[in-house]
C-alpha cells in the first residue's frame, strides 16, 4: 500500500487507536498528542516539511489547537492539504466537509463522476 501521494507522504494526527491503525496500513509518520501544546507543535512541524502532503487530522485535535495563526494557517492550507476527520466514537456528519475539501484539492466531485 503506497502511504505518499505524488512522491509527498501522508501524516495522521489522532488518537491513539486511528494512529495504530494507520501504522498498521502503512503510514510511517502518525502522532497521538495528548495536550494542546503537544498538538500545536505537530501541527507547526508537519506544515513545515517539504516530504508531507496530506495531513489527517481528526477533529477533536483540532479543537485543541488555540493559536489563532496556526488555525488560519490549517483552514487555509492547500500545501500540504489538511484533511479533518471524526475521530473513533464522532458521528460522522463531516462528510461535506470532507468532499469539499476533495474539491479544493483536485478540482472536481467524486460524487458527480458516477
């Protein structure tokens, strides 16, 4: 299973269950942040490298981010693209959110081309 999309790899930043899980499917670089800081600090150093392409994160880390630049910096990223989903337990009611971040990345509706 490839973990890079266009030679850039992929992150997670979850919990500890979806970032086993991820490991387990392939992605080498998956990080559980238990505090805010914590968070914030991964956040900043996956925007920063140059090898990462997708970002996913789960909603409740996102919520633990307070810095207001880095939240501007996370909505507004298309380089690397930040991909929010639920965590394990959220309902998954981010499904929109989730097909128009697609849109943003590749310029069309997966669900128009069936």
């Amino acid at each position: 299973m490839s973990t890079s999309a266009g030679g850039y790899k992929i992150a997670v930043i979850g919990s500890d269950l979806l970032a086993t899980g991820m490991k387990l499917s392939g992605v080498v670089k998956s990080f559980s942040p238990e505090t805010g800081a914590q968070a914030e600090a991964t956040m900043r150093d996956l925007m920063q490298k140059e090898d990462v392409g997708i970002i996913v994160v789960t909603s409740r880390i996102l919520k633990m981010i307070r810095d207001r630049r880095l939240q501007e910096a996370v909505t507004s990223s298309i380089m690397p693209l930040i991909v929010e989903i639920p965590d394990y337990g959220e309902q998954e009611q981010q499904v929109d959110e989730l097909r128009r971040l697609i849109i943003r990345a590749i310029g069309i509706d997966i669900e128009k081309t069936r």
